[in-house]
C-alpha cells in the first residue's frame, strides 16, 4: 500500500470507531498491525476465564489483529460459557499468589517484558498485597516502578489498569476487603498523575457491580459470571486502545 492509503485507512478506522457506526471494525491481522497484548497480575488472571471471553468478544467485534502474550498459557483446561468451550489464546503473566510489590522488588517484570513485547498490558494485581497487610503507599511505589519498567521496554507502551475487584470480608477479612478499597481509591489519583500521551493509562473500575456473594467461586476468584463482568467492563477500555495502538502501528509509529 503506498503511504496516502495506509493513511486514509488508518483514518477510516478512526471515524469508523470515534462514529459509534454499526458496520464492525475489521482489522486484519498480519505482523505489521498485530497488537501484543499482556494480562499481568496474579491468579485473578491465572487461572480465571474473562481473558477468553474478552477474547471472543474483541473476535465478535471484528478485532483480529490481536496476541495475547506471556510467559504462560492458562488455564490448563480451557474455559468454557453457557457449557461451550472457547476457543482463545492463553498466553498471560499471571501468577497466583504474587504481590505487585514482589514483582517490584525481584524485578521479574523486564525479562517477560522483553520476551513478550507487549504493545498493551492489561493489569488486575495487588489483591495478595492486601492479604499480606501491604501499605498503600509501598503498593504504589511498586506500580511506579513497573510503570518504569513498561516504559523502559516500549515508550509507548499503553496500560489498562485495573480497580481490584471485591473479596468478601467474611471469609477474608473486614481490614483485607478495606485495604482493597484503600488501593482502589488511590488507583484514581495514581493513574491521573502517571498518564501520558505517549504512554496512556486507562482506569477500569471492576470493582463497582461486581458482587463477591454471586461472581466468585470461594469470595475471591471470580467465577463464570464474575468472568463474564469482568470481560464486559474491560472490552470498551481494552478496544479503544486496541484502535489506537493499530492506527500507530499502519502509520509506521509503533515498532
Ligand atoms: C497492618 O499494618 C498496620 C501498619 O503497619 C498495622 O498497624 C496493623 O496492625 C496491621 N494489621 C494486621 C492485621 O496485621
């Protein structure tokens, strides 16, 4: 394609989205426009099923030009919805029981970073920080310096971050369930001083709706509805940077 044609199709893109129009987004993939995208955490994104539904629904809305990426590919067995089996890439950086601030302090961050490449992190972590009675002020100089660390790997590197979803203080505690929502208020603050045009971070708020008595397994890890909540709240945040990430990348500005 010369120049003027990427361009005006990148452009098509945009007016296509920005619009709100009915016919669907249609990205091919191919290595040039293909977004990386990281879920990194810990097991809320291990072991849990919202990747493969947020999977099919970027596939349902004609978003194909997309790669999970991660060290790993879990759940071993697969997800399933209403009794289907779904079909999605598992790859991810999830690792169940890690604390942001362990990531932080062992540094393990770069070298999945640099295998992984990701263009895109999607980022649920800090739940067994709260179990572990971990400060909201040590919690945030930890995702200081993953943030860091993203940016170092890729400048342009876009962050869907994410408010933790609830846990029930019946089973884990009234000081466990408040320092959740202690971290997910300072998120608010956080990710306005931390954004940049270069490097947006965006806010999901996954924990306002999602009910710990009826989407979780055991009052933490989500369950089939949980995941599907999830999925749901995350799609619109993890589409748009999608769009904006193969836009730069038609245009020759991403790698
Ligand atoms: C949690 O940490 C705070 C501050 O360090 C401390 O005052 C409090 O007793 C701790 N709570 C538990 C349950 O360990």
């Amino acid at each position: 394609m010369v120049r003027s044609t990427i361009l005006t199709s990148a452009l098509g893109l945009l007016s296509v989205v920005s619009l709100g129009a009915a016919a669907p987004l249609d990205t091919r993939a191919d290595a040039a426009t293909t977004v990386k995208v990281m879920p990194f955490g810990a097991s809320i994104i291990e072991i849990t099923c919202w990747r493969a539904y947020l999977w099919k629904k970027l596939q349902d809305s004609g978003i194909h030009n997309i790669d999970f990426v991660g060290s790993h590919g879990t759940p071993a067995a697969g997800c399933t919805l209403n009794g289907q089996a779904v079909s999605f890439d598992k790859d991810n950086e999830g690792h169940s029981g890690a604390k942001v601030t362990d990531y932080a302090n062992h540094d393990a961050l770069p070298a999945w970073l640099s295998a992984a490449k990701p263009d895109m992190i999607i980022m649920h972590v800090g739940t067994n920080d709260a179990a572990a009675n971990i400060s909201t002020a040590k919690v945030f100089s930890a995702y200081d310096k993953l943030v860091r660390q993203m940016r170092a790997a890729n400048p342009r590197t876009a962050l869907v971050a994410s408010k933790l979803i609830p846990i029930d203080p019946e089973r884990f505690g009234r000081a466990v369930a408040d320092r959740i929502n202690d971290y997910n208020y300072a998120m608010e603050g956080w990710v306005k001083r931390t954004t940049t045009a270069q490097s947006p971070i965006v806010l999901v708020d996954l924990h306002a709706g999602f009910d710990y008595k009826t989407m979780t397994r055991e009052g933490e890890h989500p369950n089939e509805k949980g995941d599907v909540f999830m999925a749901g709240k995350l799609f619109p945040a993890v589409k748009d940077q999608l769009v904006k990430l193969s836009v730069q990348k038609l245009m020759g500005k991403q790698r």
